[in-house]
C-alpha cells in the first residue's frame, strides 16, 4: 500500500480522517503490517494524539492479531473515549482472555450496551454460556438497553443450554423493545426454541416474521428432518425461492438419519443437476453414508468421481465416508487402498466398524484381523470394532482373547466394548468372564451405561445366574429402558419364573413404558413356562389390539407351544391352520415335540410330514417322531424313521453337555470315554447313582429308546452327559458351590428326575441351561415345577 502525502489525495479530508479510512482498507485486504506502516507515519506528523485516529489504530491493531500492540497504544492515550475501552476489551474477550478483559471492563470509568455485549460475545464464542446470560441479566439490571447484536449472542447461548426459562424472558424482552421482527434476531429465536425442544413455538415465530432470510427456513427445514418430519421438511424446502447448501444438506441429512437413503441419493443427484449450489463435505458425508446403507456401489463410485473431479476429499469426513460405503457396498479392495494410501489421518468409528465388517460379512475373520493388526496404536473404537466382529462371527474364544490383550496393551475400553464382551461371555455362558468384565465396568464407571447395564441383565441370566440379573435390574431403578424391560422379563421366562415375569410385565405397562415386539415373546414364552394359557391367550390379544404388534412367527411358536405343552394339541393345530402366514420349522416343530410328551402319533406324523416338507435335513424332526413311536410303543415304525434317516444321510445332533472348571470348558457326550478324568467320573456316578435310588429314584428305562435289557438301559442313563459332568463337577469343586451346566439338546425326563435327587443328596443347586430353558435343581426339586 502506497502511503501518499494526505494533502495530495483529498482537499475534503483531514488527515487524521485520511489515515482512519486507509486503516479501514488495510482491514478489508487483511494486510496485517500495514497498520504499523501507517503508526509510524502517523507519528511522523503528529496526529498520534487524536483519539479518533487512535481508536482506529488500536482496533485495527487488535482485528489485526497485534493485540499487545493494540494495549501499549491504549496505555500510551492520553485521552481515551468509551470507544477506546471497548476497543481494548472486545480484542481480549474476543480471545477468551477473561482475566484481562475482566479487568478492564471493571475498571472503564462509563460502560454502554457495547462494552456489556462485547463481555457477552466473547463468553458464547468461548463456550462459556452459563457466564454470558449471567453478565446478560448484569447488564439488564443496570438499566443499559440490549442491543441486536447482543440478542443474537445471549439467545445463542440459551440455545446451547436449552434453557428455555431463560430464553422466554429475553423474547419477552424483545417484544416489549420491539425487535421481533428483525430478522436476526428473529432467527435466533427460531433457533433457541428448535434446540430447546419447542417445535410449535418455532413454528409460531417463523408463522409471524413479516420477512424471513435463508436462515430462517433453514432452521425450520433442519427441525422438521430431525424429528422425523420429512413431509413437513420438504414442504418448507420446496417453498424456499433461495437455498443454499445448508437446506439442501438439511434435507439430505434428515432422510440418511431416519432410513430413508434413496431419498436422500434422489435430492443430492437434484441438488447436482438443478441448482448452482456446489456440494461441501457435509454433504458429501451425508450421502455416500446413505449410499453405504444401501449398499449401493456404483452411484457411490459415481460421488466418487465427482469428488475427485472437484478436488473435494479434503476432508476427513468424506474419506472416513468413502471408507465406509465401499466397506459396505463389496469394494473392500478400494476401501482398503484409501486406509493404505494414508488419505485419512483419523479412521472414524463408522468407517473402522465398516471395514472390519466388510471382511466379517465376507467370512474372512482372518482378513479382517490382519487389517486391525495393522494399524498404527488402534484406538478403543478399532478394539471393539475387532471384538463386535468376532462375537458375530460366533468366535466368542478370540473375542475374550482380544479383549485380555485390550486390557493388557490397549487404552481403557469403553460402553461399547463392555457390551459386546458381555454378548460374548453369554454366548459362552462363562460367569467368571462375565464377573470379570462386570468388575472393569464398575472401575471404570460404565456401569452406569444403559447398554451396559442391559447386557450385563443378559449376561447373568444366559450364564444361569438370575439373582445377580435381578440385583443389576434393581439397581438401575432410574434409567430403565424397554430393553432393561424386555431382558428382565425374558430372564425370568427362562429361569422359570413365568408369575414373576408376568408380574414384571404389569409393572411395566402400569409404568406407561411400552413394550415392543420382543417383549411379547418373553411375556408368551413366561406364560408357556407356566402354564397360564388363558393368560397367554388374554396378551396376544392386548399386543395385536392394544400395542397395535403385527405378530411374526415367534409370537405364533409361543402361542403354539403354550397350547401344546398345556395338552391342547387339536386347538394347537387349528391355531396353526389359521395362521396369516405360513408357519415355519419353529412351529411345526414346538407342535411336533408337544405329541411327543403327549404321545399323539396321529398329530405328530402330520406334525413331522409339513416340517420335513420345509426342512427334509432336520435330524430333529426325525428324532422326535421315532421316539414317539416308541413311547407308543410302535416299534417296527421306529425303527422305519430310524433307518430312512440312515438312508437319507441324515445324522442326529450328538448331546453333549459341558461346564467351566478353572477357566476350562469340560465337555461330556453319552457313555464318554475320552474325558483324562474319565475313570474317577464313571466311579463317582456310579456312587451317586445308588445313594439316589435309596433316596426314591426309579429309572426311566423308558427314555432308552432301543430294544436292551433292563440292566443295560440303567447304565446308559447313568452315563448321560449332564449326569458326568454333574459327577465331574462335584469332583471338582469345594462343597456347597452352584454348579452350572450347559447342555445343546432338551433334558430328558429321566435326567431331570435324577438331578432333582442329586441336588438334595449333596445339598447343592444344580443350574442346567439347555436348548430351551434354565432349570434350577435345588433340595430335590426343579425351578421349572416339572412342567417344561
């Protein structure tokens, strides 16, 4: 800039309005030494001593970043104005120096609406909202007039805190003033009531502004797609004479957030084709995540192309968005080469999660490992990215491995990884694992999170201890959600506390939380458990004409098995030739196993026929008809299944039962042999098996469905898998300890008496968890009241 003599540039200007108006240019073009060119001739002619003129050095020095600059001049003034002051202590609050910009504001001999609203200012752009509305209501008790600029702010920060009580008194204040209409100020009212929750009096606002810029209908297009409303959002949109990338990316964000991605696809290819307004990278991000939840790989190729044509991916977002919907979309080679190219300093939780999910979804765990292994430090999100991947993929081992060497090496996990550990650890029904990571969410404070507190609900009762998920369920009385509901509720159902569950359930209703579609399945699986059809009967309507619940096909399997199990095999089969829709395995299935235990060969042929028609491989199926027919006493037909199944290459699943002995999963099949133990086992069965005969014990030779001898039917039944590792278990550890059992398959009748009799000879509590239920055999009965 050229600093010509000011008495050849203008006869109408002073010098002192000369240099003021060159200070304002050097602003305008942001050349920051400029104004020390301009200090030194200023000095040079002695006009260093007018305020005026130093006012405008000092602001420009302090817009400029010379902010100790801007202070030496304000201390040098030998005459300062009120200019002067709020010039120095806009430039500190400004910067967030409150302690200098406190000092000064204290110390200003007269304060006006500027100095207050520059306090204001500087306290919401720093964060501190909680101080800006204080020194607000300051300023409004010393009787200084707010001004636009100070509403703007202080509704700013009202919005931040959603603090409505305050922010109704400051419209109040701006109607009596008469500044509802201006349009800044009114977009900051429509702005504090939208954050603040107040969709109506949002609306009221916008409904009364005699006019109203971009940002106005922005605010109300941005509330309306966050709340669901798309209809009303793209009323307001189309609306619109002006948009720019803030509508159209409140639009596109709103359909992506709530599912609806080929919208959102639709009007950014709209936004390309029939507007001039250029894409940014909130835009870009919203739609290539719509793209990935499609799993739509070319048009996401296409926004591709087109960033790379704009040079717009330069933005992590957009990378991070670009990982992500390749991940998802079958382009996990591409994905992998924008991770391998460095393009993205920060892999976000989505698009880390992506990726190993891409592999994870292809069946290549390893794969996915190696990518994780590769990672410089990974963070706790790529942790449990690895963890959630391998306890989907059912490897629930290597899941609790990670998770050890998380702990170990790793950063300190978080909500997230506790959850999906404690999915895992009731995969494996492993209380020990389960108390161990329930002991890091408590050291760490996570148990305060409702998803850990839900999983933890779940782990305990798949891990067969329902007193420990009922005492997490009390002591989170405060912050239940439906899912806390539904998995206590569940929980009790499979325990075989079916009063209890339903009992839970009324609580839940009377509470007005209302139950889902899962819910039901615990509440008619309770009532199945318990008998109560009447009862079952009374909710499946309550959920169809109450909660307005479609039912799906667990909800008929529940209402099939409840009549079935209760004897009411010809009402079962009418309930099942009435279903809306066709019923599957499962219900054919629950019909099929209720004729077994009501020996109905009739039912159970028809039942066996239509699941063989859906499933002609299920071992079970067969299984189960063949022993119909040899409870009946039908023989030859028994042995007629037994061989087409031999001859169709169909094989029955193997029982097998196992528990955890020192961090060792022990597993037991019939007749085990390979067990290194197997002799001390066989000699310990056999002891209990006569002390429970002198108890009362009468063999059910006739769960032995094969033409033996008697002699060599009881020893078969000694050596049921639940019953050697009942022996092994009691071998292994100290007295009065619970004993917990898995097994894959149902507990046979005779099994299920013989525990009854262990449990009060040894007086232990005997919990076996198998293919349906828990049961909890304690001083010679069965939680279940035999009725399973």
């Amino acid at each position: 800039m050229s600093l010509i003599n000011p008495s050849i540039s203008s006869t109408l200007q002073t010098p002192s309005d000369f240099y003021a108006s060159l200070l304002q240019t050097s602003l305008k073009t942001k050349d920051p030494l400029t104004a020390k060119l301009i200090h030194a001739q200023i000095i040079k002619l002695g006009l260093h001593l007018g305020v005026f003129l130093m006012n405008n050095l000092m602001n420009s020095y302090s817009k400029s970043g010379f902010i100790s600059d801007a202070h030496t001049l304000f201390d040098e003034m030998p005459v300062k104005n009120t200019f002067s002051w709020n010039t120095i202590l806009s430039a500190y609050a400004k910067q967030g120096r409150f302690d200098r910009a406190h000092t000064i504001f204290q110390e200003m001999p007269e304060r006006d609406s500027v100095s207050w609203t520059s306090m204001i200012v500087g306290y919401n752009q720093m964060g501190q909202f909680e101080k800006a509305i204080s020194m607000f209501l300051e300023m409004v008790s010393a009787r200084i007039s707010p001004t636009q600029f100070t509403f703007t702010n202080i509704l700013a920060s009202c919005a931040s805190l959603e603090d409505l009580n305050i922010g109704k008194k400051v419209h109040s204040f701006i109607v009596k003033l008469g500044l509802s209409s201006n349009v800044p100020v009114a977009n900051s009212l429509l702005n504090m009531y939208s954050k603040s929750g107040k969709p109506d009096t949002t609306k009221a606002v916008f409904d009364r502004m005699p006019l109203r810029s971009v940002s106005s209908w922005n605010t109300m297009i941005t509330l309306y797609a966050r709340s669901g409303r798309l209809d009303l959002a793209l009323a307001q949109f189309k609306q619109m004479s002006e948009r720019d990338v803030v509508s159209w990316n409140a639009m596109i964000a709103g359909y992506n957030q709530h599912g609806l991605d080929i919208e959102a696809v639709c009007i950014f290819t709209k936004m390309l084709r029939e507007s001039n307004v250029k894409p940014d990278r909130f835009s870009l991000a919203s739609v290539l995540s719509a793209c990935a939840n499609l799993e739509m790989l070319k048009p996401g190729r296409e926004i591709h192309a087109y960033i790379i044509r704009t040079a717009a991916n330069d933005s992590e977002p957009v990378s991070n968005a670009l990982i992500s919907m390749y991940s998802k979309s079958g382009g996990l080679a591409i994905a992998r080469k924008i991770v391998d190219r460095g393009l993205v300093s920060n892999l976000n939780v989505i698009s880390v999660t992506a990726l190993l999910d891409g592999y994870v979804k292809i069946g290549d765990v390893k794969l996915a490992r190696n990518f994780f292994d590769s990672l410089n430090d990974p963070d706790v999100v790529a942790w449990t990215a690895m963890i959630v991947g391998y306890v989907q993929n059912g490897l629930n081992n290597d899941a609790v491995e990670l998770f050890r060497r998380l702990l170990s090496y790793g950063p300190k996990p978080n909500n997230f990884t506790l959850s999906a550990m404690l999915s895992a650890c009731s995969s494996l029904a492993s209380l020990n694992h389960g108390k161990q990571i329930h002991a890091s969410a408590l050291r760490s404070g996570a148990e305060s999170s409702v998803s850990v507190t839900n999983a933890l609900i779940s782990m305990y009762a798949k891990a067969g201890s329902i007193e420990n998920a009922k005492r997490v369920f009390s002591q989170v009385s405060w912050k239940r959600d439906n899912v806390s509901w539904t998995s206590m509720i569940i929980a009790l159902a499979q325990h075989g506390l079916g009063v209890e569950a339903i009992e839970l359930f009324e609580e839940m209703l009377a509470l007005k939380i209302k139950p889902d579609h899962i819910t039901y399945v615990g509440v008619l699986s309770a009532c199945t458990h318990a008998g109560l059809v009447e009862q079952g009967q009374n909710y499946f309507g309550l959920m169809q004409n109450v909660h307005k619940i479609v039912p799906t096909l667990s909800h008929y399997a529940c209402m099939i098995d409840l009549l079935g199990r209760a004897g009411l095999l010809e009402e079962a089969l009418k309930f099942i030739e009435k279903m809306p829709i066709e019923p599957d395995v499962i219900a054919w299935g629950s019909l099929l196993s209720a004729c077994r235990v009501n020996k109905n060969v009739e039912l159970a042929e028809i039942a066996a026929s239509r699941l063989l028609e859906i499933d002609p491989g299920n071992s079970g199926a067969y299984a189960a008809l063949a022993n119909v027919y040899c409870l009946c006493g039908r023989y030859e037909d028994n042995a007629k299944v037994r061989k087409l199944m031999k001859d169709r290459g169909v094989k029955k699943d193997r029982g097998v039962s196992w528990l955890e002995i020192n961090k060792t999963n022990h597993v037991f099949g019939v007749e085990d042999a390979l067990h290194p133990q197997r002799d001390e086992i066989y000699k310990k069965m056999a002891e209990l098996w006569m002390e429970i005969k002198k108890l009362g014990f009468v063999p059910d030779t006739k769960a032995v469905l094969h033409d033996l001898d008697e002699e060599v039917k009881d020893e078969i039944l000694s050596h049921h898998s639940e019953k050697l590792a009942i022996a092994f278990g009691l071998m292994s550890t100290p007295e009065k300890t619970t004993l917990r059992i898995i097994k894959n398959l149902r507990v046979c009748n005779d099994c299920h008496s013989a525990i009854k009799y262990i449990s009060k000879l040894v007086q232990r509590e005997i919990v076996v968890r198998d293919v349906t239920r828990f049961h909890h055999f304690k001083d010679g009965l069965c939680s279940c009241g035999d009725y399973w």
